[in-house]
C-alpha cells in the first residue's frame, strides 16, 4: 500500500501529525518503535494554549489524565518567589499516558498504528519515501520526523545533526509517594539551566537539566545532589533515575524538504528558557500535516512552506526565550535582582500559560530592565567589594 503520509515518531508531535492527516482525509501510517504505552522522560507540563490547540483541531483528551498546578514557586539564590497560577493554565501529566492518549485519537481519525516497528532507513525513490522497517517496507508521498533528538528522519533526508552546545541533557526521578502542593523551579543548581519538582495526579517527577556542553559530571549525579536538598524527599526511596538530550530551540535549521517535514523535538523546538516542547510538538506536527494535505490538494507546490511558517511562526518566539535564557544565566546575582525587582519573571510563568505578553515583548522589558539598573547594580557589588 501507497500512504499518503508516514509519521514515524508516536510522541505528540507524531500524534497530533496522524491526527491532523487522518482528518484531513489522508491515508496515514504511524510508526513507533517502541511498543505504546511506553515512558518518555519530561517533567510532564502541559499548558493551556496547548490543551486550546488540541481542542481546536478535534482532539479529546480526558481531565483525568491531568494534574491542576495552581502555585508555581521559583527559587534562585538568596530568593524565593511564588506565583498563584489563573485555574486550568498549567497542568502536569506523565508522557506514557499523554502519548498514548493521543496516538489513540490518530487512530479514531483514521491512522493506522504501527508500534514496536523501529524504521532502520529511509530513501527517496521515483517520487516516494521508502522506509525500511524490521517488519519490512513502508511506501509513502511524504514523511513526517517526529521521532526525537536521535531522529532516523533527519539523518537519511537532511543530513544535520544537533551539535552539543545545541544540546541539553536532562535526568529526572519519577516519584509515586511524594504529594507537592505546588511546582517547584529553582534556579542556581546548573549553570544554563534549571531543576524542578512538579506534581502530578499520583505522586510528582523531580528533574535536573544542563547543557550538554557544560556538563562536568554525570547529570545523574547533578540529579542525585539537587534531590538531597530538598527537604520532603527521602534519598533512599528513589526510584532509578533516567536521563534523555534535550534539543535547543531558537536556532534556525533546515526542517523541510520537498517530500519531508520535522517537526517537535527533531526539528529542535523547544523553549530552551523552560524546556517546554509540548506546544511546539503539538503546533508542529499539525502544521507539518496540515502542509501536506495542501500540497497533495495542490494549494502549495512542496513542504517547502513549512519550512517559511516555522520560520515566521515558531522562531521568533524560541529565540527570543534563547535571549532571555542567556540573559538571565549570564550572571545568577544580577538574575537575582532582575527578577525580584521587576515582573519579568511572572511574565514567563504566564507566557508558557498561554497568557499575553509575548515572549519578544517580554525579552524587551527584560533588556530595558537590565539596561536600566545594570549601572546602580554594578556601584552596589564595586561597594560591597
């Protein structure tokens, strides 16, 4: 069988891609190589303008599958903030049952599902994408990557590769017996990015992230430290940690071909301030589909116009986060001063809500801030020297 479309990555991005196809009225194949359900590390927040997205392209997703955070606390050295969360803006799941749910969704629009079928390559030929699989080959018009960091997608039909100062790695505890009453970030622990401890329905997923090219030590062990700090936690009862690469987000890169598309995590895009990709996957994949349908329709030439609604579309804001996350590692201290003293901090917590301003809007209050009070910052710390 000829498919209209193989989405190979079941993740949401691959997800929300079969489902975005199947409606449209495309054949589509999705190919997992793992078997569903299956764990995927993410500190599992999911926010409102990406539950709005879902709900507006016909995906249902049940409320039981989702934590309510109604407190974010944000702590940096020598500062402790906490921010009261507008009702239903951040929930937190475990991606086993997100992806699931939302491969499930694919096949009720009408995509077949093909878990535990790794693709071990993949070759144009005579006007198709030809997919090697363990199970045999896959025909396919067009190809969708959503299948991560690593993708096989990327590495036979674009030929590039995330460099490791392009690269975060991440490890994270998913904990069954802890109760939190809030989301916890703190800042300090790394130095270009972050630790968290989220709740979630049935217990809570207690993280650590770094660039990868930063890293002097195993992430496990940054994991294991950043655990011993926190009070509530009982070392001993930890479950193994596990640890994945993050891609970096607000770096132009090639995401489009003629009969090709990337999309979430292999395309790059996630916030790298957060590190928050599931609205960048789900946004993604359905545009990547929603391309091919328009192409196969004959209302765009190629997937080459994905290409330009990325670039116009989800760019300006990842990179403007890649600014603001620079900006605010720079220097902990004045970090410190920058988000006590003004409501840039707050304005993140509600930009990855889904909530105005924009993050470019909040990366100019950010560098007026910063422009404004570096000087009497700077006379402070020469006065206290």
């Amino acid at each position: 069988m000829l498919y209209d479309v193989a989405v190979v990555g079941a993740g949401v991005a691959g997800s929300c891609a079969a489902f975005a196809a199947a409606k449209r009225g495309l054949s589509v194949v999705l190919l997992e190589k793992e078997a569903l359900p299956r764990y995927k590390l993410c500190g599992g927040a999911v926010t409102r303008k990406t539950m709005e997205l879902l709900a507006g392209e016909g995906i249902r997703l049940p409320t039981k599958l989702f934590h309510e955070v109604r407190k974010v606390k944000v702590k940096i050295p020598g500062a402790e903030r906490e921010i009261d969360v507008a009702r239903g803006n951040i929930l937190t799941t475990y991606r086993d049952v997100l992806d699931y749910a939302l491969a499930k969704e694919a096949e009720r629009a009408g995509a077949e599902i093909r878990d535990a079928t790794r693709v071990k390559g993949i070759k144009l030929e005579h006007g198709k994408c030809l997919l090697e699989t363990e199970h045999g080959e896959i025909s396919s018009r067009f190809v969708i990557g959503c299948d991560g960091v690593s993708s096989i997608v990327r590495k036979h039909l674009f030929g590039w590769r995330f460099p490791s100062r392009e690269l975060g790695v991440a490890a994270e505890y998913e904990v069954p017996w802890l109760s939190l009453d809030a989301m916890e970030i703190h800042f300090g622990h790394a130095s270009f990015s972050y630790t968290w401890a989220f709740p979630k329905r049935e217990g809570a997923t207690i993280g650590v992230a770094e660039l990868a090219s930063r890293l002097g030590e195993s992430i496990v062990s940054r994991l294991e430290s950043f655990a011993s700090t926190l009070p509530y936690v009982d070392a001993s009862a930890l479950p193994p940690a596990k640890a994945h690469l993050i891609p970096m987000g607000g770096i132009r890169r090639k995401v489009a071909a003629p009969r090709a598309a990337l999309a979430g995590d292999a395309a790059g895009f996630v916030d790298p301030l957060s590190g928050e990709g599931t609205y960048h996957a789900a946004l993604s994949g359905i545009k990547a589909a929603q391309f091919v349908s328009e192409v196969l329709n004959g209302k765009e030439k190629s997937l080459l116009a994905y290409q330009s609604f990325c670039d116009r579309e989800l760019l300006p804001d990842l990179r403007a986060m890649l600014y603001l996350g620079r900006l605010f590692y720079f220097n902990m201290d004045f970090s410190y001063h920058l988000f006590k003293n003004s409501d840039v901090l707050f304005s993140v917590i509600s930009a990855l809500g889904g909530s105005e301003p924009k993050p470019r809007v909040i990366l100019r209050r950010a560098l007026m801030f910063s422009l404004k009070n570096l000087p009497s910052y700077v006379l402070k710390r020469i006065g206290q020297a």
